[in-house]
C-alpha cells in the first residue's frame, strides 16, 4: 500500500494534526497518529475546544473539582484548556526530541478577546506559557496590528510563537519582520537561539471561500474561470515572500547566531466546497520546509489517494501572480477580501469562546450543586 504521507513528509511538508481533545488523548488517538500517519504536531483553537469540551464527559472530572474550589470561568478554561495541551505536549516529546526542536509542537491559542490589546495578549501568552510549562509548546498570537508587538516581545523572552489568522501578503509581511525583530532582541539578550521557534499560520480555503462568492457575484465567463483559484496562488505567493526574507541577509546573521526560520504553516486546509478534491490544499502546497496542519478528514483523506508530485508551489509563482492579476482586473478587491476575513476569523473565535465558556459555567454551577453525572476518570498530566 502507498504510504502517500511518508510521500509528504519526504517532499519536506511537516503533517500536524489540526484538533485536539480529552478523549482522543485519553483513547490514544493522538499518539496512534504520531506512530502510524507521520504526525508530528498539534494545532488547537477556540472553536476546536469549544467542540472538544460540549457533550463530553471526559471533563467532569476536572470540572466537578475547579467547582469546588470556586474557581472562575475564565480560570476554569485556562486550566481545561491547559492540562490537554500538557498532555498533547508529553506525547509529542519524544518527536520533539528526535528533531532537535523542530517538530514535535503543540499550540494553544490565547484567549480571541483580546486579540486588539498588545499587552493583555502578551500577559495571557506569559501565563499560558507558565502554566503549560513544556518547551515544545506554541503560544498562538492572532496577527492583528496589536498583535504584532505582543507578538515581537514574546518572542524576546523566549516564547515560541504561532502566528495565527494570516491572510493577506501584506500583513504576513510584517508578521516576518516581527519575528526578526523579536529574534534580534532575544539575541541582544543572550537568549539560546536555537531553542526558539516559531511558524506563521497561513489561512487557505476560507480566501477562496469568500472570493468564489464574489466571482459568482459578477458572474461573467471569467470570473467562473478563476473559481477556487485564489487560495493556493495567495498561498504561493506568501511562500514567495518567505523565499525573499529568508534568504536575505538579515537573517543570513541571524542563522549563524543558532535562529530557526519562521516557517510558514497552512492552515485551513479543509476543503469547504464540495466541488473541489478534498486534498487540494495539501497537493498544491507542497514544497520542502513548511507545515500543513489538517484536519482529521483531510489527513485521512491524504492518506487514501492524495497525489503527491514534488515541488508544487517554487515553479507555480509567475502562475500565481496571474491569477492575482487576473482577479484585480474583473473588480476583486483583495485588499476588503483579506481584511473581512481577518474580521470574520475573529469573530468566528470570539463566538466560540463565549459558547464554551457558557457551557463550562453551566457545568461548573452544575458540578457545585453535586450534580455531577458520570465521571470518566482521567489522568491530568501536571
């Protein structure tokens, strides 16, 4: 049987699962992926705890004794949040190890509410940091304007970061350059480079989402021709970028001093329309030196039949600036597309979390009225 993700891995794509929860840590799922599909990270966010936690009861346990001790809600998700990430944490060392840092990490998302504030964030991110206490962990910073220095001053203090939320060139360019500045600083501070790692979270399938809307919206021949077009060339392009930054210079420097590169992560690589082949975002993104974090759907669906065919993104760049070209010229604003979606991307989490931490609240009062249900006893790992 082809072993289409060893395939993957070869080609130079590191395979992280996008989702997490209690019960695929308790069940063994987790590691299952990390031994046998060539997994080797975690990705997590607000909507995947939120769908992790509703409906299960591998966290009454935990919950039932945060209630005891009159813990707050927003207490409460930090340590529920925090004890799976630990957990996913020690499973991945071992990849960890085995790659010298490189793979083998686990991202938990400070809390979306704060995602215009640059100091709460970098507060939160220090405490996430504290509280999970693993070094394979990524702090995820949302790349908003505010984020962007939180972003710089975590990294100076030797916080790993996952920059997510990226959709525009533009602001993955400034995303790069605080990296470099916050790598610069940890230098100046005589902070061990080459523990410190970081990727940036590049969005995929949502940007073609929300332009295919507008291509149908014009309807001519050629907007219906550039359907489903613009994700992977936007995709491409960033890489371009990241092509030009990493080679120049400054980081040239950099690297010498022991700094790892930023690598870029796609995410969102869930195909959302029907119509296209449910490995697009994988096979058309391929070259050496990135990350796909999938969903379990794609990854399986990568496993059964996704094409692997070399370098997929370094030849494709002139390709890609087409299609930009070509969607300027028929009135796609990619300027209002990246930026709604960054909106949208934020609301989308900042929804999620008030639902959980709804749901946390009502068990919390639950579990204090002694009203407990069944309780799976699971080990926390501290």
């Amino acid at each position: 049987m082809a072993d289409r993700l060893g395939e993957l891995t070869a080609a130079g794509v590191a395979i992280w699962l996008d989702d997490l929860s209690r019960a695929r840590l308790a069940t063994g799922s987790l590691a299952g992926l990390v031994d046998n599909s060539h997994v080797v990270g975690v990705t997590s966010n607000p909507t995947i705890f939120q769908k992790a936690i509703v409906g299960s009861d591998h966290y009454n346990r935990q919950i039932h004794d945060l209630a005891v001790r009159g813990v707050r809600v927003d207490e409460a998700l930090r340590m529920i949040t925090t004890a799976d990430v630990r957990w996913a944490c020690d499973v991945l060392r071992p990849t960890y190890d085995a790659t010298d840092g490189v793979d083998g990490r686990v991202s938990i998302e400070v809390d979306p509410r704060l995602a215009h504030d640059t100091e709460q964030t970098a507060a939160e991110a220090r405490q996430l940091w504290w509280l999970v206490d693993r070094p394979n962990l990524f702090i995820k910073i949302p790349a908003t304007i505010a984020g962007l220095p939180a972003i710089t001053q975590c990294l100076s203090e030797g916080i790993s970061i996952n920059v997510t939320l990226i959709f525009s060139r533009r602001r993955y360019a400034e995303v790069m350059d605080a990296f470099l500045d916050g790598i610069d600083q940890a230098r100046a501070a005589g902070r061990d480079l080459t523990r410190l790692a970081s990727v940036a979270s590049f969005f995929v399938s949502r940007v073609d989402t929300e332009i295919d809307q507008r291509l149908d919206a014009i309807g001519s021949a050629e907007a219906k021709a550039l359907r489903g077009a613009a994700a992977i060339a936007n995709a491409r392009l960033a890489f371009r970028s990241y092509d030009e930054v990493f080679t120049a210079d400054h980081w040239h420097t950099l690297a010498q001093a022991g700094a790892r590169p930023q690598r870029p992560l796609w995410a969102s690589t869930g195909v959302k329309d029907p119509a296209y082949p449910d490995t697009r975002y994988v096979v058309d993104l391929v070259t050496r030196g990135v990350v796909n974090t999938m969903p379990e759907a794609t990854l399986r669906a990568m496993a059964d039949h996704g094409d692997v065919r070399g370098d997929t993104v370094r030849p494709a760049y002139h390709d890609a600036a087409e299609v930009m070209a070509a969607l300027a010229e028929i009135g796609v604003d990619y300027d209002d597309v990246v930026d709604k979606l960054e909106r949208d991307g934020l609301t989308t989490f900042q929804a999620s979390w008030a639902a959980l931490a709804e749901t946390v609240e009502h068990k919390l009062a639950a579990a204090g009225r002694g009203a407990h249900g069944d309780e799976k006893e699971t080990t926390i790992h501290d």
